[in-house]
C-alpha cells in the first residue's frame, strides 16, 4: 500500500502551512496518477501605528492581496510537472526612520501613504520519480516595479528498503537584482545585487503506525546589497549567513480521529540573531470537514548593529523593527470540505507581536507589526 493511501499518514503528514504557497503531500516515490489545480485569495492586512508612536507620516501600514493558482500534472509513467502562478499587489506605507519625540521617546517618521507596488512571480517544478525516491529541479522568476529574482533548486528524496525512513536534501541558488522605485522618499541606492546560496538536509522515521518525527538542518548564504533601500538610516553588512535546525512529530490519535502536530525551529545568524519558533496544529476529522486550529510562538534576540534610534556613526547601523528582540504569538484555523473532487478550504490567523514577549532582553522598537490574514482556496482533482 501507497502511503497515500493511508488516511493516517495523510493526517500525520498534511501541510502545516497557509501561505505563501502550494505544499503537496510529502511522497518519495510515487508520480500524482491524476492532475490537480487549484486558485487561491489571501488578503493580509496590518494594524495602523497608534498614533503615539508616529512623529510624521500616516500610520496606516500595509494592506496586500494575494492572488495563487496552481498546477500539478503526470506528463509519463515516472514524471510529473507543477506550475505555481502568484501575483500579489501591496499597498499603505512602512517606516522610514525612528526618531527622538520632545519627551526623550522614539517615534516613526513615516514614508507616507502613497508606496503602491505588484510582484508575479512564476515558479515550475519538474520532478522524475524512481522505485525508492524522487528528484526534482526547481525554476522560478519573481517580477516587481523594483526587485527582480531568479532562482533555481534542486531537491531528492530517499527511502530505506522498507519505507520507513526518508532521507531528503535540496540545493538552491537565487540572482536578485534591486532597482529601488525614486517617490515621495529619497533612496540610498539606483541599481543593487544580491545572490543566495542554500542547503538543507532532513530525515523523516515512521516511528509506528500512528506516530514519526521529522528532523532537518539547513545552511544559506546571502552576499552583495542586504541593506533596506527604503529606509533612511540602514547600512547592514554584505553577507548574512543563516543555520537552521527543526524537529517534526506528529502523532495520529485513532479514538478522536484527529491528528497533533508540533513543530519546533531553531535560527541563528552571523548578525548575532537567534530565535525560537514552537507550533502546535490539531487536525479533527468531522466526516466531510476537515477543522484544524493551531498556535505558534516566535521569540527572537536583535542584531548586534540595532538600536532603537540608528546611530549612522557607527560602521553598521539600523532601526528597522524586524532585527529588534520580540515575541509575537499567532492563532489561526482553518476548514477543509471535500465534496467529491472539489475541496474548499477557507483560513483566518491573527498575528501579535510585543518586545516583552521575547525570551532575550533589548528595547521595544515602536514600529512591531500586528496583522490578520485570511484565505479562501478552490481545489479540484481531475478524475
């Protein structure tokens, strides 16, 4: 029997995601025997500044809709083809630069409401499956008014002779041109270069037959421009390496029929930034539906060149409220109908972040984010 086959291993191993993409069913060695197609919408939408903690500008933030569709077919006995259309447009405005209130404090200059942006991005996924694995090779190109990426991968998957253990590795490689958009703010830059290298190594053992663990490490190098040409006080280094390490279990409870998932993520980086990611997924099985509520907390430590105001003095320096010290805690669910071919799926989450939640000490950056999300997906099998 196919692990596809197995209503308990497809609970134990369906995606843990919402966005930004489409993440198949995990399977090493059998090609898709129909072709499946799919459309989604998201729409993300950030919280407003409080108006406290902004010295100029609007504090309205970010709002983006976010368009998918998606494409998997068997083009012969052994191979398979994926097409990942997704076009998103982003809207509102975003921090320009942290500055000193009259009463000592910090507050946002802002860049203004008028940044209005859309990015394609076009992604294939050819892949040859064998009696024990699969390989596949990974094209994508990424198309906005100022940044420009093209990216190859390639990834393979082996099992053990008999099929409870899964070695994985995966290679990529991405060529990024930035062209910074001149507006109502100035930038620091007219045409930039960046190129990422990563690795990743996993294993996945099927520890009975409701219960296996995942593990994986992965290593990524970026070089050329790292800064935020948008920001007016950001000058970061030119090379940030990143090492990861995750753990998986997921565990199939048969009186419920319902499946737990938690994951767990370590990160550390060459700009002194460490965090944690723990997140825990219940799958219940209610006939036709699918409901699957889940929690995740994120803690993370500041880069080592962070302040709360940037001291353009030093060698490095940014305010950018993305390398401060902060917690953020996210609740979500999401519905699964199958109706014959068709499955609907319709999610919300809510995101909060505080400095007070993180597990490292450092100031509180007054630009944190909270926002919602919400997605509703149309699939159909074509059997």
């Amino acid at each position: 029997m196919r692990d596809t086959d197995n209503p308990r291993l497809l609970a134990l191993t369906s995606s843990a995601l919402l966005l930004p993409a489409y993440t198949p069913v995990a399977n090493a060695d059998a090609p898709p025997e129909v072709a499946e197609a799919g459309i989604r919408y998201s729409k993300y939408q950030e919280d407003d500044l409080s108006r406290n903690k902004v010295i100029l500008g609007s504090n309205e933030r970010y709002d983006i809709d976010i368009y998918q569709a998606h494409l998997l077919t068997p083009i012969a006995d052994d191979w398979s083809f994926a097409l990942d259309v997704q076009r998103e447009h982003m809207s509102g405005a975003s921090p320009w630069f942290v500055g000193e209130t009259a009463d000592g404090g910090a507050a946002v200059f802002m860049s203004g409401a008028s940044i209005s942006d859309t990015r394609t991005y076009v992604g294939t996924t050819t892949r040859y499956y064998m009696p024990r694995g699969n390989a596949g090779l990974q094209l994508g190109y990424s198309d906005e008014d100022d940044y420009r990426s093209k990216s190859i991968g390639l990834d393979g998957a082996w099992n053990n002779s008999d099929n409870s253990r899964t070695w994985s590795g995966a290679v990529s490689y991405a060529d990024d041109d930035i062209s910074p958009t001149q507006g109502t703010i100035p930038t620091n830059v007219e045409d930039e270069q960046k190129d990422t290298a990563s690795a990743w190594f996993g294993m996945t053992q099927i520890l009975s037959q409701t219960a296996l663990v995942r593990l994986g490490l992965s290593y990524s190098v970026s070089n050329g421009y790292l800064s935020d040409p948008y920001k007016l006080l950001d000058q970061r280094p030119d090379r940030r390496s990143r090492t990861t390490a995750s753990a998986s279990w997921r565990k199939f409870l048969i009186a419920p029929d319902a499946a737990l998932h938690i994951d767990y993520r370590y990160y550390s980086d060459n700009w002194d930034i460490d965090s944690h990611t723990l997140r825990g997924e219940w799958h219940q099985t209610l006939g036709r539906f699918s409901l699957v509520p889940y929690v995740r907390y994120y803690s993370q430590s500041e880069a080592d060149f962070f302040s709360v105001i940037a001291d353009p003095a030093q060698r490095y320096f940014s305010d950018d409220y993305r390398l401060s010290s902060f917690g953020a805690v996210t609740l979500g669910a999401r519905l699964v109908a199958s109706m014959n071919n068709w499955r609907v799926t319709v999610a919300g989450e809510r995101y909060r972040s505080d400095n007070s939640w993180s597990l490292y000490g450092g100031e509180e950056a007054p630009a944190l984010v909270d926002f919602w999300r919400a997605t509703l997906a149309l699939d159909y099998r074509f059997e």
